[in-house]
C-alpha cells in the first residue's frame, strides 16, 4: 500500500483494534466479610469434633479390647445350659483359645459350628452379656433306638447320628440293626426314617405296641423286620383265648416291608390267634404281600406250612395244598426278583 496515496491518519484508523493497547481494567478486591468467617467457624467445629469422637473412639476400643473387665479369664465366666448328656468340659474346651481375651473378640459363629460338631449336640446358640460372660444354650439330639454294630452297643437318633452312650442314662428302646457308622449319613437318615415311621404307625394303630417291639433289621431297605415279643393274641373261635396256646410270649419276627405300617400291624393283631390255631407254632409271618399274610415263609417252601390268606373284609380262610404251594412259588419269585441266583456255567 502507498503511503502517499492513503496518509498516516487514515491508515491509523484503518488498524485493527485488537492490534491497539487496551486500558487496564481495575480489579476490585473483596473484603474479609462475616459470612466468610462464620464458614470457616462452622467447618473448623465440624473438623474438631470429628477428631474429639475419633479420640473418644479409640479409648473406648481400647477399653473395652484390652481392659480386664473384658476379659474372659475363668471358665465359670461360660454359662452353659441345655445339656444332659454333653460334657460341659467338651464345650469349654472349645473357648480354651479365648482365654485373657476380651469377649468381644471371640468369633461367636465359629464357636458355635464347633460346639455344634459335637456328637450328641443338635443345635447351639453362643451370645455374649456383658461385660465379659458367655452364655451358650444347646439343644441336644434326641436318639429313637439302640444301634447294634458287632458287640458294640450305641444310640441312635432319627437323623443317623451315632451317639455314644452315655454313663448316665435310662433308656428303653427297641434295638436296631443293618445300619452303621461306614454308611454314609443319607443312607442312614433314610434308614432311621423308616423306623420312626414304623414306630409311630404302630402306636397308632396299638397304644403301647413299641413295647413289643424288641429289635428290628434295617438290612433291607425295602424290608424292615421287626421281632416281637408277648404280642396281644385276641380271641378264637368259640372264646378260646390265644393265651391259651402259650405263645404269647414266643418272639415272632414279622416282615413289614416298607410302608403301611399300621394297616399291616391290625392285620397281625386281628389275624394272630387264627393263625397259631390253624399253624401251631407260629416262629415268622410275611406281611409284604397284599391281602395276603405268610405264616412260616421259611418252611413254606418245603410245603410244612401253608400260607394264611387274608381276604379285604378280615377273615382268616384256612388254604389248601395247591394254594400253599402256589404261595411258597410266589414267595421263592419274589426273593429270586429281588436277589437273583447267580448260576456259573
């Protein structure tokens, strides 16, 4: 651009404005004022009582985890209750560990899974009262029968659990056999459960009936046999009482198989005096077949005893030859179907 052609005066105005020295521009600065300082009063209360409770805190842990009126020193400083037959030695064994600690560092849900491992307790509940006892409540297991595995003697509750026998204790129980402690707990849960299914059923149909039941055969999952003893053997023909015949008190073994417990058990109590009538000695009876009882299935086979047949209104029919042998057929069909015979060639 020519100088000459556009003066100084126009070429100044022409300059961009951006390119011009601007004038400063005056900041103004704000006082220290009121509000401000009642914000940092507040904050610096807030901040100072924080460090007052974090102080109170930590002298009352300390306290409370190390003073001596926290602490568990002696064993009666556990209260134990709801045991009978749980040593109370077991239980403070476990809370040996705890010693000269304070409780409130004793891990409460560990000990009571470890109380709860021993044999005869079922349940436990572990608590702390301050300031340093602990109170702990069992609930022990209840056992239904003894268990006999060889020439050991045990108890048993109605879970499988085996219990040692206790050196203090009045039990009377029917005794059970066919289960043990190699079994595994399923197995023998499902087991016992048969038999409590057995004896609640037969008390219902009998009053006083577990008193006759002096041992049962858990072998057979499928076939609880139970032996009987001074079984109620009602009336015969003509008024005759059964007691006559001296078998009342002859032990009986009866094969319930697995379910209908208490139809199977009037079945025997209605149909016994008919029976030693008919057989003479009555030693075994095979209740598993329906509306069908066999009296002496040992001996059926051989044709010594027909079996008694048990019609859906009660009476008792004496069979003849065929139909005995024709039952001891099906009675040798059903173990073969059940046990089959293994023939080498």
């Amino acid at each position: 651009m020519d100088a000459d052609v556009y003066p100084q005066e126009v070429l100044a105005d022409e300059e961009p404005k951006y390119l011009r020295r601007q004038k400063p521009l005056e900041i103004k600065r704000r006082k220290f004022g009121r509000k401000a300082w009642m914000t940092y009063l507040r904050v610096s209360l807030w901040i100072a009582a924080a460090l007052a409770l974090a102080g109170m805190a930590y002298v009352a842990e300390n306290f409370l985890l190390h003073a001596p009126a926290m602490t568990l020193i002696k064993p009666d400083q556990i209260h134990i209750a709801g045991n009978r037959y749980v040593q109370a030695a077991s239980v403070l064994g476990i809370f040996a560990a705890d010693r000269n600690h304070s409780v409130l560092r004793i891990p409460l849900d560990q000990r009571r899974k470890q109380i709860e491992s021993l044999p005869w307790v079922e349940q436990a509940a572990v608590r702390r009262a301050l300031p340093n006892r602990i109170e702990v409540d069992i609930t022990e297991r209840t056992p239904i029968a003894f268990l006999r595995e060889g020439s050991e003697t045990s108890l048993v509750d109605a879970y499988g659990m085996i219990l040692e026998r206790p050196l203090k204790g009045d039990f009377h129980f029917p005794v059970v056999s066919g289960v043990s402690s190699e079994m595994p707990i399923d197995e023998r849960e499902k087991r016992m459960g048969l038999f409590a299914g057995f004896i609640q059923q037969i008390q219902t149909a009998h009053p006083g009936a577990t008193e006759q039941v002096s041992e049962v055969d858990l072998s057979d999952a499928e076939d609880l046999r139970a032996t009987l003893t001074g079984l109620p053997g009602g009336s015969l023909p003509g008024g005759v009482s059964s007691g006559d015949w001296g078998q009342t008190e002859t032990p009986l073994l009866v094969h319930f198989g697995d379910n209908d417990f208490e139809a199977k058990y009037r079945t025997l109590l209605d149909n016994i005096g008919q029976w030693r009538a008919t057989a003479g000695r009555v030693e075994s009876v095979d209740l598993r077949f329906s509306r069908e009882a066999v009296v002496n299935p040992e001996n059926a086979g051989a044709g010594q005893q027909a079996p008694a047949h048990t019609p859906s209104h009660g009476a008792i029919t004496a069979p003849s030859r065929k139909p005995a042998a024709k039952s001891a057929k099906k009675m040798a069909q059903h173990r073969d179907k059940k046990h089959p015979v293994r023939k080498s060639v």
